[in-house]
C-alpha cells in the first residue's frame, strides 16, 4: 500500500494501520475502497500479533484463508493499477 501511495507521488503515513493507508490510496483509485473491510481485519492481525494483551485469538481456517485471498486480490490489484508485474 505505501508503494503504491509513493507510486502516487504521495509519501505514505507513518504506520502499519492498513485502512489508514488505504483512506489514502482510494483518492487514486476509487476501486480499492471494496478492500476497506479486509484491511480493517488485516490490521488487527498485526496489532494482536504485535502488541499481546493476552491469550492469542484462534482464527478458523476458512478465515484464514479468505484473508490471505483477499490479501492476493489486493496485491494484484495494485499491480495492476501501477503495471508491477
């Protein structure tokens, strides 16, 4: 996402919370905004991983799954919209 926001001629925020970047990123491509829901999930991944408050959270794997889906999605998307291969 910060990529592609530098791609933009924007210099991406300092963080790792991916709806923020995204908020950004969807003033270029109005078509990112369907992933708003799993950068959301995306970023409390991270947070839980990164910042434990307690015992970790168990995802089922068809969770899982359609995350790392969504995430390839996004990932092609951007590649795409910049001409990364």
């Amino acid at each position: 996402m910060k990529g592609f926001l530098i791609y933009n001629g924007i210099k991406p925020k300092r963080t790792h919370d991916l709806s923020i970047l995204l908020n950004e990123a969807v003033k270029f491509e109005d078509t990112l905004g369907e992933f708003i829901d799993f950068c959301d999930k995306a970023t409390k991944y991270y947070i839980e991983n990164r910042y434990p408050p307690g015992p970790s959270i168990e995802y089922r794997f068809e969770e899982i799954k359609k995350s790392l889906d969504n995430a390839w999605r996004l990932i092609r998307k951007i590649r795409e919209k910049t001409g990364i291969q």
